[in-house]
C-alpha cells in the first residue's frame, strides 16, 4: 500500500538524490516541536511505515498528540530499527526460525523465505562463568570450559549465522552484550533501503536500555515481541507518559559516574516511573560522557521506566568519532538529525520540549555511594556503609535486614585456606568483581580502578588470597586500554584478572567459592558479602553464599577487597597496614576525575576500536573451529537436550482453521494477584525432584549435566516441563506454596506438568484462573510458550501486564479479562468448575463473549484482543502461524 505521508519525503543532499528520508518538519504540524525527542523517534518510525493497516493515520495523529493523550492508555505501532539478542534469549529465537523454515517446506513454500525481515544481531556473553579467577591462564580456562559445557548451542547458532541472511552472530569472548552494542552495532541513524531514519532497537534482555545514552531509543521485550519485529511485524506499545530528568551543575572531583547512577536509581524509583519513558535534559548532561550517560541508561530496569533516554548531541557525534566509526556516516547522521529537529543542544533551554513532569538533580550533590544490600535502589554513602551494614545485621528479615541476634553480631570463624589461617565475620567481603556493562563500558571509572591499583601496590597493600576477585570487561577494548595504560599489571597484582569477555558475576555466573569458605560461612550463618560493578544484586542472584551484596564502582570493588569487609568506615579508618607499619588511607589512593581525565584523553583513542571490531566475528579460534551443518535447513539431533524441534507448528495447513468454542475446560491453576513471568517461565536451576529432571535423567542425564533453564531454552520438553515450576508459585488449589495442582478427574495432587499431561492425554482443554496483573515482571517469552504447550487455551484475568497479554495472543491462547466490577470472588468461581468460552465466528476487537459452567451459570467476559491487527494473529493460530502462512503462499 502506498504511503499517505510521501509527500515530506526528499533527498538529504540534492547531489544524491536517491538517498531519502522523511522530514518530519513538513507535515507543518506546531506539536512536532513540543514533542520529546524519545517521542520523535516513535513518531518518525509510524510515519515512515504507515501502511493503514499495521500502522495507521489516526496512529500518526495519536503520537503528534502525544501532550494530550499521553494519560488515555492509548496504544501504538512501533517498528524498531533492529532488534539484538543475548545466547540465552536468542537460542529459542533461532530454534523457532529453523522450525519456521520446516513448515514453511511441508507447506510447499520455499524455506529460505523465513529470514529476519528487521536486522538481527546476536551477541553470545552469557555462558561464561568464573570458574577460574587467579592467573594469566585464568580466561583461556573459562572460556575452554564455556565451550565444553556449551558445544551443542554454539554449534546451533553458528549453523543460525550461516543459513539466515539478515542475522549477525558476534561469537563468545567478543564481549558484553550492550558494551558491543554501544561501540560497534549503533548506528545512531540508519542508511538502508535508500533511506535514512534513527536507529532503534529492541532486544531480549533488559539493560537493552543502555543504548539510550547514545541517543538509540531502546528497550527490552520478550523473545515472541523481538520474534515478531526480525519477520518485519510492529510491537504494541501503550504512549507513554515521559518524564523529563534536568541535571545541573557539575560532579565533585572525587565522584564516579556509579555513584551519579545511584543516586539517580533511588531518586527515580522514589518518584515512580514504571512504565514511562525518562528523557534527561538540562547543562548538566553536557558535562556527562556518552559512557556517563550509558552507565546511567543501562540502569533504566532498576529504576523501572521503560526507557532512559539522552538525546544526540555534539558529544555524541564526538563519541562516534573515538569509536573509530566511518566519517562519511558520521557527518550524514548530523545532517540527517539537524534536518528532522532531533540534533540536541542541552545548554539551550529553548530547545526543551514538553514533559509530563520534570524532576531535578543537582550532581554536586552526589557522594560516593553504594547500593544494596538486596536491591539496586537502596542506595547508601560509602560514609554510612559501616553503620548501615551493622543496622542490617539486627534488623527485621527482609530489604534491609537479615535479622541475626545481636549476641552473634560479632561473630567469628576460623578457616585455612592454602596452608594459611584467615578468620571471616559477619561483613567479610567474598567476592570482588568487577563486571557488567555497567561499569566496564565507562573508560573513566575502568581506569580510575587501575589508577588506584597501582597506587595500592605502590602503598604495599594487598588483596586476602581468599576473596574471589575477577575482571570481566565488556570489550576487548577494555583490555587494550588498560593495558596500554600501564595499569593492568597492577590491577592482576591485586587479583583482579581477566577472566573472561561476558556478563559472568552480574547474572550470576560466580562460579564456585573455595570450599574452606564456604564452610565457615554456613559453619557461622555469616551474612558473606559480594561487592561488584553490576546492576542486580537482588538476594540469591550473586551467588548462594553471599548474602548481602553491594553494588558499587570498579575503584571502590578494589577498595573493599583491600579491606576485606564492608564494616570499615573509610574516613577514620586505614584501608589496610603495608609491610613499614604504615597507616594507608584511602584519600591516599583515590584517583581525581581531572587525573582520570588526562589518562582517558591519551589512551582511548580510535585505532583500538578499529583494530579490536575489525576483527570481532572471527578472532575466537574455538568458534572458528566448530564444525556446524551448512544446510539451510537444519538437521535436528534426535539424542539432543538442549536443541529441539518445538511442536509449535505440528498440523499446521495453509488453510485457516474457523476458531472453536472452548468447550468443558478445567482449571490447571487457580491464582491470585501479582502473579509474575518468574512464577510462570522456568528459570534459574532444574531442581532434582522436578518433571524437568525425571526428563533429564531419562536422557542418561546425571544432576551435574543439568545445566540450568536458562541454558535449556531451545528445548520445548525441559521447557514446558518448568512452566509454572517456581517453589513460590501460590495456588489457590494446594494450601501451601509450590508448584503443585489439583487434577480433578483423579482427586490427585500432582506436579503442574504432570498433571496437564493427564489433562492432554484425555483430550480435555485447559483454562487458568487470575486475579490483578497477570504475567507482571520480565517480559518472558516462555511464559506464553510454556502454558500453551501444557494446553492452556486461555486465561481469565482481572488485569494483564501488557507485554505478557500480547505474548499470550502471539501463542494464540486467548485473554480474558472479566467485566469491571466482577471477578472470581463476585462471580463465585471456585476453579472447581468446568468452562464452555463461546467464540463467535465473526470476531471484533475488545468484544464481550459467554462464558458457560458446567454449574448452570453463566457470565461475559472481555476477549482482550485489542487490534485487528492481534485478531489476525488469532485467526491464525499466533503470530509465527501468520508468518508461515504469508511466507508459504
């Protein structure tokens, strides 16, 4: 279909006429200049694609009037420039291609046509854990490991880089996720197909936001979304309300831009933004690095916006020439954001667009801190660190407490650890990592930890032999310009080498404490510390034995394992006592910002990320060496447990099926509110007494093979056999938590699994009961997957998180929602009862349909289908349904 806005469409330089865009400027419209800039950029995407079909007029309108509507709940198209996925995530995403490519074929289409329509990168750094942490040795040991545990996945998706055009793989030990992101795959504005727009990006993980400190909009989706946007379709997003954050003034000398993060974290979850978009604006971002701003983006999740996001201004053009990116795109990108309003200048208050609320911070306010010890919003000055610690120690269990008697507050165990005595206490500090894109993506805070090395071992001090110290950066720039620099050596003198290019310690890939330690912990039921540079320290998520744990800046991870405990109070206390006797202070060691400064400005320079990008798909000699299939279509291993062809598509013919009532259905689970995609989506470790584990086993699998979930996904059997596994799941049908159900027909208490598969196997369909914000949290694809596969047909609910309600239709289960004013309670529902759900032949956006009980009673419910664009995906069985059809025909 023709576009209604090609008429503001022109060359951006006359003398190349066929390189185009789309000036917003001429739709002569007065709200384009009071709008956000993040706005914009949704405005420009619906305008370009605008097909009144997936993207309509009156979703153009919508967006222009965002000042109006904002507050309406009113949901619109968004077409992303390109979507990036991590190992975990991506896995499944590549599993359902290769399936699409198999159905595509038996449909007597031409399988090559499944290829990503959207450009698709896929950056491997979550399979590697710090399973080795002292010596040069040390990398090349995790990653041999990495590849022993991870072969068959690595063989999968780099058969997935070779047979799907539009799909980039970046192999393991290229680096972080978001750090390659920011430094090699933005575009900041795209030149394809003979146009230039911005470049977007959503991706399945969370801190996708990072990006945004680059003037990318970005954030993270579920892998059905992120599946959806790769075969070319929009994601539905409610317009948000934006937030506009100023920032004044200038950050005192011996701040880091963590604590500047920090404080933002806690000052942002303070004033609620769940949901909505934060745009920062005011002189103070001026004085903010791109790597400032991305550090202060990436955090986005644990404040809770949707997205956090910078504008481009001449420090970012400046950013992308230190990057070593091309000049000639360099100097079309400000062309192009010069010409469509989107070039920000942040000291001209005139250029300020409208928000829905401002909020304020001046940096000069900013202290050094850390956060923790359970959540990343609990911030806390290193100042009070001591006190607040010991405060935690005696409170009540819970965000700030562990709740220990205060006759064991002092409490101490002995240990030896190679030939040596040590004694830990509540307090002592564990693990020291510095890790995460958060922090290693920033020059200024990476070398203010190696200034402060060396200083430290200039000072005699050194790091306990015992504390698990480890530096995972980002990128293998990291590595160059420390090393260039003349600090790495320092930095491996205090244990902090380099032990692999991946997320590691900040999701939870510690890898082992010494046994010893271990020991003494559970001997003394020690409140362990971890002390990292990540973004999630929430409790269990480090590591088992650490139970408090601080997010803090590389310099200070370094300063708490030369102290080896978080119960020192900096200012009156010495960091540590050299071989003379000497008092060292930590003022004595702490690097300037102005010395950090002149270091960054002679050492991160272009040729480093030149010579290391240059290079990045092919420098990992083991990947280079795998042996993956080269066919286009992918020969599935019968004898593997990790990649599966799913059942999504079995029976699938190019002929639409009229879609059926759902007749004498009985509830697998009956929930109440808040129930989250961590209860529904498998997660974390397969438990041994799980349905997962009986599969496992039944494979020759031994408990040490299990590997995790997360490493599982691109197996259906495991995964759907961990749907609704969480040890917290609260079931209305079972009088204690865990994930058990009724059967009904049997009277028998079963494993949730277990007891669906009784349900299939007599042919009876499946319905789940909920109350208030159904699938709320992470937005997980297999939170939709795993109940469809189970043969759930739809859930009844009183409210929907929005992303999980759209994954829910993208599986082709139906979402119900009861009438305002009714629910299970009002209506008397038990869950006891058997459901007919009349679907109507002719079906229409948000209508009401009959529900009937086996009772005699009967009531409406709302079918939230909310576009017509959602009902063609019902039609179809789910959103890859549609796009096998359309590719097969």
């Amino acid at each position: 279909m023709s576009n209604p806005f090609a008429r503001i469409v022109e060359p951006l330089d006359p003398k190349q006429p066929l390189k185009k865009f789309f000036n917003l400027k001429k739709l002569g419209d007065a709200r384009y200049a009071r709008l956000p800039f993040s706005i914009r950029v949704l405005l420009e995407a619906a305008v370009r694609n605008c097909d009144d079909f997936l993207v309509k007029k009156e979703d153009v309108e919508n967006i222009l009037n965002w000042k109006v509507v904002q507050h309406k709940n009113v949901e619109v198209p968004f077409k992303p420039a390109r979507v990036i996925l991590q190992d975990f995530t991506g896995v499944p995403a590549v599993v359902d291609f290769a399936a699409m490519r198999d159905a595509v074929k038996k449909l007597g289409g031409d399988p090559e046509k499944i290829n990503p329509i959207c450009p698709a990168d896929l950056v491997i750094d979550h399979s590697i854990q710090v399973d080795f942490n002292r010596g040069s040795d040390s990398l090349q040991k995790n990653q041999d490991l990495e590849f022993e545990r991870n072969k068959e996945r690595f063989e999968f998706l780099k058969w997935g880089s070779q047979a799907f055009q539009n799909m980039r793989i970046i192999p393991p030990g290229s680096g972080i996720i978001h750090q390659v992101n920011l430094e090699y795959l933005a575009r900041v504005v795209f030149d394809q197909d003979g146009y230039y727009y911005p470049d977007s990006v959503v991706g399945t993980d969370s801190h996708t936001t990072m990006i945004d400190g680059l003037g990318v909009l970005g954030w993270g989706v579920g892998g059905i979304e992120a599946e959806a946007v790769m075969l070319g379709q929009p994601i539905s997003m409610v317009l948000p309300e934006v937030v506009g954050y100023k920032l004044l003034g200038n950050p005192q000398p011996l701040v880091t831009s963590t604590d500047i993060v920090l404080t933002i974290t806690k000052h942002l979850r303070q004033v609620g933004v769940v949901g909505k978009f934060v745009e920062f604006f005011g002189p103070g971002v001026a004085q903010l690095s791109i790597a400032d701003r991305a550090t202060i983006a990436n955090m986005c999740p644990e404040y809770g916006a949707t997205a956090a996001f910078f504008p481009v201004d001449d420090i970012s053009i400046g950013y992308l020439m230190q990057t070593g990116r091309d000049k000639e795109k360099i100097m079309c990108t400000r062309k192009y954001l010069e010409a469509v309003g989107m070039l920000r200048d942040f000291k001209n208050s005139a250029q300020d667009p409208d928000f829905t609320q401002v909020v304020e911070l001046d940096l000069h306010t900013v202290v050094p801190c850390c956060s923790g010890p359970k959540r990343p919003q609990d911030k806390v000055a290193v100042s009070d660190m001591k006190k607040d610690f010991e405060t935690c120690l005696g409170a009540k269990q819970g965000f700030k407490g562990f709740q220990i008697a205060p006759d064991f507050h002092n409490s101490k165990v002995k240990f030896t650890f190679e030939g040596c005595d040590f004694e830990l206490a509540h307090g002592s500090v564990v693990i020291a990592a510095i890790t995460s894109c958060t922090n290693t993506s920033n020059p200024s805070v990476m070398l203010g930890a190696g200034l402060l090395a060396k200083k430290a071992v200039e000072a005699g001090l050194t790091v306990k032999p015992y504390i698990k110290t480890s530096l995972s950066p980002g990128s293998g720039v990291v590595t160059y310009y420390l090393r260039e620099s003349g600090v790495m050596h320092y930095l491996s003198q205090l244990g902090f080498d380099v032990v692999g290019y991946g997320c590691m310690t900040c999701i939870g890939n510690s890898g082992p404490l010494p046994e010893s330690v271990v020991e003494a912990i559970t001997k003394g039921e020690l409140v362990a510390v971890g002390v990292l540079s990540g973004n999630r320290n929430f409790e269990g998520r480090v590591h088992p034995n650490t139970r408090a744990n601080y997010l803090a800046s590389p310099p200070l991870v370094i300063a708490y394992a030369i102290a080896g405990t978080v119960r020192i109070d900096f200012e009156k206390e010495p960091l540590g006592i050299n071989a003379s006797g000497e008092k060292i202070f930590l003022k004595d060691i702490w690097p300037t910002r102005s010395e950090i400064q002149a270091v960054e400005h002679q050492f991160v320079i272009p040729g480093m990320f030149k010579e290391v990008y240059q290079k990045i798909e092919t420098v990992n000699k083991s990947w280079n060496a795998l042996d993956a299939p080269s066919d286009k279509l992918y020969t599935w291993n019968p004898k593997s447990t990790y990649i599966k062809s799913p059942p999504f598509f079995d029976g699938l013919t190019l002929a639409l099926q009229t879609p059926k009532s759902i007749e004498d259905a009985y509830v697998l689970l009956n929930f109440g509110d808040s129930v989250t995609t961590d209860h529904i989506s498998p997660a974390g470790n397969i438990a041994r007494n799980s349905p997962a584990a009986r599969y496992l086993t039944s494979r020759g699998l031994t408990p040490r093979e299990f590997n995790s979930y997360g490493s599982r996904r691109g197996n259906d059997a495991v995964m759907a056999r961990g749907t609704f596994a969480n040890i917290r799941l609260v079931n209305k049908f079972i009088d204690k938590q865990g994930p058990q159900t009724v059967h009904f027909p049997s009277g028998e208490t079963l494993d949730v699994f277990d007891a669906a598969e009784r349900y299939k196997q007599a042919g009876h369909p499946l319905i789940v009961l909920a109350g208030k914000e159904y699938g709320a949290g992470s937005s997980r694809d297999w939170a939709a997957k795993g109940p469809f596969l189970l043969g759930v047909k739809a859930v009844l609910a009183e409210s929907y998180e929005r992303i999980h309600r759209s994954n829910l239709v993208g599986m082709g289960v139906i979402p119900l929602q009861y009438l305002p004013g009714e629910d299970a309670g009002t209506l008397g529902l038990t869950g006891r009862e058997r459901y007919t759900i009349i679907i109507p032949e002719k079906l229409k956006p948000q209508m009401n349909v009959q529900i009937k009980l086996d009772t005699g009673k009967t009531f409406h419910a709302v079918m939230r289908f909310d576009t017509d664009v959602e009902l063609t995906y019902f039609h179809n069985g789910g959103i890859l349904n549609y796009m096998i059809r359309k590719m097969a025909s």
